[in-house]
C-alpha cells in the first residue's frame, strides 16, 4: 500500500525535478542555446510503457505545470503535451520495452510529434516567438539533445517501472484495464 503512494509521488516528483534541472543544471548545458525538455522525456516514457489514457492524463498534468511554471500561453504545453503522450501511447501494445532503443526512438518520435504540434498551436493562435527557420532549428537541436539524454534515462526509468518504485500496483492494472475496455 505505502509504495503506491511513493509511486504517485515520484511520478509527481520526476516533472518537479526536471524543471529544476532545466533551470539550473541544463542552462550551462545548452546545446547551441537549447535546453531539452526533461518533462516530455518522462511523459513519452510513461506513455509507452502505460498506454494512451494514462500517457494522455499524464502528459496534460505535467504539461499544465510547466504552463503555470513558465507563465505563458497557458495551456500549450498541456494540449501538446497531452496530446502527444495520447498518441505515442498508442504504441505501448505494439513495442518490447526491454529493448534498449524504445526510450531513445520513443523520445526521438515523441520530440518531432511534440515539435509539429506545438508549431502548430503557435501558428494557429498567431504566436509567433521567432521566425520560422530558428523554430525549426530549435525543435531539432532540441530532439536530438533529448533523444541523447533518453538513452541512460530509459534503462533506469523501465527497471523502476518493471520491478522498482514505478510498478504499478496489480489492482491498479486491473482497474485501469477494464476502463480501457469500457472506452475502446
């Protein structure tokens, strides 16, 4: 019972510590003036190896407390982040998550899905930050830095997930698959 509370707490804390470290660690390991984005990192691990619904809610509550934390265009990151975790975890039946390379590739996918969505979101709401060619730049950089950091992350995130503090709880698997069942 007390190591699903220190489940939830770590899936809570794992955001929390990212935005921490983008904030301080990651500004004087900027890639070309980028950071990478240590939330979507674990909201594209989470999804695939929990499924669309639960990669979906996760990827809306981590991206809406990057919105509060940044102060800006609430609700961005949340639609994209959200968004994009729905649909990697789509991929959850259909992947080995033992394999090395499905954090890495997962992350790299995600980065360009994630990338096309929230271009998206800014030329739709005409908010544009920068031209066209730096956004692009940007986004690329930044795929490619994530994708590097998600290589050690993953090998630890999947060992915490199958038989660590991350496991879900037999219960819990239970329940969620039959409200899976009830909404496909």
């Amino acid at each position: 019972m007390r190591l699903r509370y220190l489940r939830y707490f770590l899936l809570a804390f794992l955001p929390m510590a990212a935005l921490y470290l983008q904030a301080t660690l990651f500004r004087r390991l900027t890639v070309d003036g980028v950071l990478p984005d240590g939330i979507l990192i674990f909201v594209l691990f989470f999804a695939l190896l929990n499924g669309d619904i639960h990669g979906g809610v996760y990827g809306l509550c981590c991206g809406l407390l990057e919105d509060f934390y940044l102060g800006r265009f609430i609700g961005v990151n949340m639609l994209t982040k959200g968004l994009t975790g729905y649909l990697l975890g789509k991929f959850n039946r259909q992947i080995n998550p033992e394999s090395p390379w499905v954090g890495p590739l997962g992350v790299f996918l995600g980065g360009m899905l994630h990338a096309a969505l929230f271009g998206l979101l800014m030329l739709f709401f005409d908010l544009y930050l920068m031209d066209i060619g730096r956004m692009l730049k940007i986004f690329a950089v930044q795929i490619l830095y994530q994708t590097m950091l998600s290589i050690p992350l993953y090998w630890w995130y999947y060992h915490s997930h199958s038989s660590g503090w991350l496991k879900p709880a037999e219960e819990e698997d239970r329940l969620w698959n039959r409200m899976n069942k009830l909404v496909k």
